[in-house]
C-alpha cells in the first residue's frame, strides 16, 4: 500500500482472493483520523474500502480509497 496516494478517481484495482480475480475502479478519497471507524461500516452497495495510514511513514491520519466493482 506504499503507492496507494498515487491513486485517483477512474484507476483499477485488481484484487486476487480463493484463485479469483476482482476488479474495481476508484471512485473516491479521503483523509480521515486515526479513529473514523465509520469507515469500516457495511455499505448498501458493494464497496472496496482501502485504506493506509498518512503520510507515509507516520501513524497521524488515513488515506482512504473508494473503488465499486467493474
């Protein structure tokens, strides 16, 4: 998730789980603290969530990246 900044609305994510291929295009980004758990919280629709902490090398805030499925 080193490079995961560099991400913007409309790039692909490929995920890879039990031998099968999911894709998913950025939608979305945002910043948030340490403590947003809403950010884990079920969504309506299907929804890859992706975050890291921000910015690199430090534990102060998330980067949190939004992808829908393809």
């Amino acid at each position: 998730l080193y490079l995961l900044d560099r991400l913007t609305n409309g790039d692909a994510i490929i995920v890879y789980w039990n031998n099968e291929e999911y894709d998913y295009i950025v939608r979305g980004r945002r910043i948030v603290e340490p403590d947003a758990v809403e950010i884990l919280a079920p969504t309506d629709t299907p929804l890859l969530t992706v975050f890291t902490c921000t910015p690199l090398f430090t534990t102060k805030q998330r980067l949190v990246l939004f992808a829908e499925p393809v």
